[in-house]
C-alpha cells in the first residue's frame, strides 16, 4: 500500500491534510482536539488504542523543528498499518503489544511557529508586523510561537532561574528563540498540554525535537528511578545517547515539568543530526535509526 507520510515541508496545513489521511484510511484512529494555537490553528491529537496505560507523543514545540511532525506521523502510520495486517512492526507483534495501552500523539504543538518557519510573517495573522520586526523572515531562525515565545521555555519547571539565565544572555523579550514568556503557561499552546496532562494520568510521555541524536530524562529529585533505565534501553535501540541538556536547555521545558508535577518519566528526543531546520529528506534516515526506539517506548 502506497505510503501516506512522504518526505514534504509538514506546515499546519500539511499536517491537517495528513492527519485527515491517516483517519480515512484507518478510522478506528481517533482524533482529540487538545487546544488552539495563538493564531487559533487547531492542536490536534490521534489515539490509537482504549487501555488504562496510557502514553503521550508530541512533536513540533520549535518552528524549524518541523521534521519531527513527519516522523511522529510515520510512527502511527507504522503502527496502523500493523494493526490492520499482521500486527508486526520492527519485529514486535504490537496487536498483543497495545492490550491495556493507548496511545496519544500529538504532531504539532506549535503550528502558528511551524508555518512562519517555514513561510515567514505573511503566516503570522495580527501577529505579523511583529514577528517580521523580529527577524521572522530570516531563513532558518524562528522557533517561537506567533507571540514571539519558545513553547519549551514557558513550562512552570525551574522558570525563574532560566528567567535569570535568559536575562544574562540577552534576552529580555519576544524573540525568534528562547524566550519563556512574561509568565510560565502564558502561551495556549502551552495549557493546552498542561490541561491535558492534568486531566490524563499518562504513564510516561515523550517530546520529539531535533537534533543531536540525544535523549534527556533527568529532571530535579522528582525524577523517577526507572527513567534512565527507560533511556538506556531507548539509547541503545537508537544508537543515540542518553544525556543531560546544558545552559538555557536545563530548565522551562515540557519533560521537565511533567517530571516535576507528576513524578512520572518524561524525555526529550532530539531526532537527527544537521542543523536545523533538518530538510525533509532526512525523514527517512532520521525515522529508520529512531523507530525501534519509539517503538519500545510504548511497551515500557
């Protein structure tokens, strides 16, 4: 059967077109709305399975980061594609794997981000004037939301201190990158996930991001024992290394905060190696070395 998830720029356009694909071809995958962007682009999840275990995928929190949309898509299409022939992928039989699981992903956190990466400040609504002052159009630099706020920094985890860390680097307002915003949660994108992981008890979730083929686990005395173990065993499906981010990284991100407001594993995946934004030619190598991996981090 001809492949759905191809190589192409994955705009919240394409990524609607592909998600609305998926669904007509395997409709027992369900669609859940999580949120609204800025610029009101829907958020939108797909759940594959009905089980109390369940496990989070998101994708796309960085505008340039946009790859990571393709390859999330390519994971479910993998695993729909089993599910409606002979279960196998990677050699696991995932018919058996899923009994009790269900799965959530979401591949795009930050569609109004994406699509000025990807189409500059035309893209950018109300918004425009501002992100073009603030280098939008620059090929290869926005990775904020429409409002000029990195999504990865907004999360209410060690806020203050990467504040502190933001202000000694220069950045004290909107920009194309790194900036936390005035408040943690300020951003819809933002509550969207929190709300939702408030109201979902999800097992482990997991934040696709490119590049540097790393894996980061470890988040302040709430991290849970098993969580490097789960990284390791992720590490050395992939190939990618199990590690700690430094800097501006440390503090303010999706995995962090749901470590620290739940206790329950969360990791960062950087996918790929390049700079960014990684060209959609690299979806094939990129998914080929990172699918066991994802795929093992379902059944643990």
């Amino acid at each position: 059967m001809e492949r759905l998830i191809v190589p192409q720029p994955a705009d919240s356009g394409a990524v609607r077109c592909l998600i609305s694909a998926l669904r007509g071809r395997y409709p027992f995958l369900d669609a859940a709305p999580v949120g609204k962007s800025v610029l009101g682009r829907e958020i939108m999840g797909l759940v594959l399975g009905g089980g109390k275990e369940k496990i989070l995928y998101t994708a796309a929190f960085h505008g340039q980061e946009w790859l990571t949309s393709l390859v999330l898509l390519r994971l479910v299409e993998d695993l729909c594609a089993a599910l409606t022939d002979n279960g196998m992928v990677a050699g696991i039989n995932f018919h058996e794997a899923l009994a009790g699981r269900s799965l959530l992903f979401i591949p795009q956190v930050n569609p109004d981000g994406v699509d000025i990466a990807l189409h500059g400040s035309g893209s950018a609504g109300p918004c425009a004037r501002m992100v073009r002052e603030l280098g939008g159009n620059e090929p290869g630099r926005w990775q904020a939301n429409a409002r000029g706020v990195d999504i990865n920094h907004n999360f209410n985890a060690g806020w203050r201190q990467l504040r502190q860390s933001e202000t000694e680097n220069g950045i004290t307002g909107p920009g194309p990158r790194q900036y936390g915003g005035p408040e943690p949660e300020s951003e819809p994108e933002t509550r969207a996930l929190v709300g939702l992981c408030r109201r979902v008890e999800f097992r482990h979730v997991l934040a696709l991001h490119s590049q540097g083929e790393e894996i980061y686990w470890r988040y302040g005395e709430h991290t849970p024992a098993r969580a490097r173990m789960m990284a390791e065993v992720m590490a050395a499906s992939s190939g990618y290394t199990a590690a700690d981010p430094e800097g501006l990284a440390s503090h303010g991100g999706f995995k962090d905060w749901f470590i620290q407001e739940t206790g329950r594993p969360g990791f960062t995946i950087e996918l790929g190696r390049g700079v960014n934004p990684l060209p959609a030619s690299d979806l094939e190598p990129v998914y080929e070395k990172a699918q066991e991996m994802l795929l093992l981090a379902a059944l643990m």
